[in-house]
C-alpha cells in the first residue's frame, strides 16, 4: 500500500473492474491530518467540497485589511461575540473555506473540541479572489445559513464595501444558495451589521 493511501485512507481500487477516472473528493478530517503531517507548509490552502484548492500568498494589503477589520468588528460587537481569524470554519463534512473573519456568537472557549459551524458574520479580504469571493464563496456561505457575509473589495480602485444578506436558494448560483440583498457601500459611509451593537466605518476597514 502506498504511503498516500496508508496515512490518509485512500480507497485501493479494484484493477480487474471497469473504472472511470474521476476526482477524488477528500473530507476535513483528510485535509487536517494532510495540513499537521506539513504538506502545505509555505502554502495556502482550503477545501471547498472536497476539492483541494490553493491560495495566493497573503500580501500587505490583504494582511493590514485582516487586522483593521478586525479591530473594528470587535468594537461593535462587543462581549458576546468573539472574532475568528482565518479559522477553520466546517460547513460541511468536505468544506473548510477559513474565512478571513468569522464574527461567532459566545466565548471562544465554548469551542473546544468542537468547530466552528455558525457565524453571525463572515468577512473575506478580496485582493485578487474577488470573482471567487463574490461567486463561489458567497454561494458556499449562503447554502451554510450565514446571515450576512462581507466582501473588501481591494481589487477595485477606489475600494469598496460588499454586503451581502438574505440567504435563500438559487439554483444559478454555484451551490445552490446565493444571497438575495448585495450592497456597495464606499469610503465615507457607514454600514450597520446586522447583529451588532452599533455601526462601522466603512474607511476603518480599508488599508
């Protein structure tokens, strides 16, 4: 057997019978044990329904959009949430997208021995991934029930503020779910979270 399919239970498949080559779906278990034996070391990765999918480097912007945002959702969110930074997220026996923040309900220890599977709030830093944040990652956090999901947008010139809300079923979007309410909002205008206390800054998120 070989080592791939010793240490991660690769199914063996059967020479003598008719087979079809096709992808090989991994679970979050598979890609956990994958990320702790260091295949991804140096590298950036997620899995999204079952598919390995790697990520660019993390640039300066990205990083800086990462820690603004993150001040400022825990400004107005207060003592009852706490904030996820690029944390695994399970939505899914197959998808873990880390998004960049992830606003969660309670005290991170309540989380102890068990993921994170809901959020108030998930915000992803777009610096060259807007299509796939607006497209898939949208879709895979709408089919999770997530209320309202947020896009910084630094792709676009001046950069700007994605709010989207309303989750629902929508058979043209990729998974199935999409959101029904999508909003720009620019530097100079506030946006109220739907579950926090007070609103933000849309400049405050912004390198």
């Amino acid at each position: 057997m070989a080592v791939a399919e010793r240490e991660f239970n690769i199914p063996i498949v059967d020479r003598k019978a008719e087979f079809l080559p096709h992808p090989y779906r991994w679970t979050r278990e598979q890609f956990y044990r994958m990320g702790e034996a260091g295949l991804f070391e140096g590298r950036r990765a997620i899995l999204v329904e079952g598919e390995i999918l790697a990520m660019p480097a993390m640039g300066d912007k990205h990083r800086t959009a990462i820690i603004l945002g993150d001040d400022a959702l825990r400004r107005v969110f207060g003592e009852d949430f706490f904030v996820s930074v690029q944390c695994p997220f399970d939505i899914g026996e197959a998808t873990d997208p880390e998004p960049d923040l992830a606003i969660v309900k309670g005290n991170a220890r309540d989380f102890l021995g068990r993921g994170l599977t809901k959020a108030a709030l998930v915000v992803e830093i777009s610096n060259t991934t807007y299509r796939y944040d607006q497209r898939e990652k949208a879709s895979l956090y709408a089919k999770a029930g997530v209320p309202e999901y947020w896009i910084v947008n630094l792709d676009r010139q001046p950069a700007q503020l994605e709010v989207h809300r309303a989750p629902q079923a929508d058979a043209a979007q990729p998974y199935g779910f999409g959101y029904a309410e999508v909003t720009a909002y620019q530097a100079g205008e506030i946006v109220q979270p739907l579950a926090a206390t007070g609103p933000v800054a849309v400049s405050a998120l912004l390198p």
